[in-house]
C-alpha cells in the first residue's frame, strides 16, 4: 500500500528552482516504489461539484503570469488514465460523492511543477481532480477517505497546496520564517502526528495566526483530502519542511506508512 501525500507546490519557479526541497522532492520519488498511476487534487483547480480529469492526453496549463519565461517552455506530457477516472467516479457514487467527469482540464502548475521534479520522464498517467474551498474540513476529510482504497492499487495520492499559502505576506528579500507562519506549521504538525481530527476540523478558531496562514482554503484543503486518504492507518509523518520568502510554507507530509527512513529522503 502506497502512502498518501501532500506536496506544497509553492510558487510556479519550484519547476525551475535547485533548493533542499526540490533536492528532497526528487529523493522522495525514488525512494518510492514506481506506482500505476499519479492521482493529484490540486489547489488549482477550484470547482463546486467535484471534478474528475478524464482527458486522455491533458494539455499543459500555464496558469500564472509575471513569472520567468522559461517556465513556459515547460512540457510534461503525462497521459491520462481514463478507466481509473471512472474507478474514481465510482468510489465517489458508492459514498455519496456527487461529481463529474471532466475531458477538457489540462495540467496546472499545482501539479506538473512538482510532477515534473518527481517523475520528470512524465511516463506515469496522471488523473486531476478539483478542491471545493466552500465545503467543510470534515467533508474534504471524507473525500480523502473515499479514495483510500486506491493506495492497495498502487495509486499515489497526493494532495497539492500549501500550509501557509498568503501572498500578501510574502517577502522576497528575507529568508527568515516568519514567527506567526512558523507557530501556525507548529500547531498543524501536532495536531496531525496525534490525529487529531477535532482539533484540524477547526483548525480556523483554534491555530494561532489562523487566518494569516490560511486567508483562503483552496490550498488548505488538499492537506485535508491527503489525511483522509490515510484514515486507514492515521499515521502521520512530516518528512520536509522549510520556507521560502519569510511566510510560504514547504512541506511534505506522508499519510500512511512505508519503510523507508527518513534520512534516505
């Protein structure tokens, strides 16, 4: 059984960007086994029904703009998996999951900028699926769960956002963490190695600095979907964490467990 993931994906230069998490990011993919297929929710892709990405082969998205050229020279041409699109329809019917296929959503940086790290030769098939920042922790928790049987298929699932996600508190010209954003990745690892559900489902009244780190959910929510993958087993392990530009949060926590040691990642 594969773990579950979630990956901050930080800005769109982590595609071209050398740093310990990158470095990490591609550690991580090699010391995994190879799996059938890549299952990304990514914090880019908002939508109010959920989304299933059924496109056999997905166009590229370079969704952002005032960033290095050279990201959009960028091509990770991963295929689609159609029958395991429909698989995922159908976990999400059997509990009551409405949502709907979709062929036309190409890749977005939330997922080709750390694929392309991970797995850079793009020869793993890769189903998107979309966040829905209106629904409740507990209900993004629950889609999590529905697809936690996909891990004994050999389907790595993983939740693509970010912690502390406020760009309005970026800070190019410091690398020191912030105090308020390092305080809110310290209450959220506790509250994860304990899983303690009661607590992360109000995560919004009871974390310090709540509403700094997170001003809107759509890059929390995959952090939630990753967890509930991993309800099976409710082990939590934080494997890399780091800042960039004094606020934005690098993280990468595995929900499940696989024997791998730390220190080979």
């Amino acid at each position: 059984m594969l773990p579950a993931f979630f990956i901050a994906h930080g800005s769109p230069n982590l595609a071209i960007e050398q740093h310990a998490y990158t470095e990490f990011l591609q550690r991580l993919a090699m010391s995994l086994p190879k799996p059938k297929a890549i299952v990304v929710f990514s914090a880019h892709w908002e939508s109010p029904v959920q989304k299933i990405s059924s496109a056999v082969e997905p166009e590229m998205m370079y969704d952002f703009s005032g960033f290095a050229e050279e990201l959009y020279d960028i091509n990770y041409p991963a295929r689609g998996d159609l029958l395991l699109s429909l698989h995922i329809q159908q976990l999400f019917q059997q509990e009551g999951i409405r949502c709907e296929l979709n062929d036309r959503r190409g890749l977005d940086h939330g997922v080709w900028a750390p694929l392309s790290i991970m797995y850079p030769h793009a020869q793993i098939p890769v189903v998107t699926l979309s966040v829905n920042p209106r629904l409740t922790p507990e209900e993004h928790y629950r889609i999590g769960a529905a697809l936690g049987s996909l891990r004994d298929e050999q389907v790595l699932i993983i939740g693509s956002g970010g912690t502390v996600h406020n760009l309005r508190k970026l800070d190019e010209n410091n690398p020191v963490p912030q105090i308020w954003a390092v305080e809110f990745d310290e209450w959220l690892a506790e509250q994860l190695e304990t899983w303690n559900l009661e607590a992360l489902i109000r995560y919004d009244e009871r974390a310090p600095h709540a509403r700094e780190a997170v001003p809107t959910p759509e890059h929390f929510a995959p952090l939630l979907i990753a967890m509930g993958a991993g309800d099976a087993s409710r082990n939590a392990k934080l494997l890399h964490h780091s800042f960039q530009m004094g606020s934005l949060s690098l993280c990468c926590w595995m929900f499940g467990s696989l024997r791998i040691r730390k220190q080979e990642i």
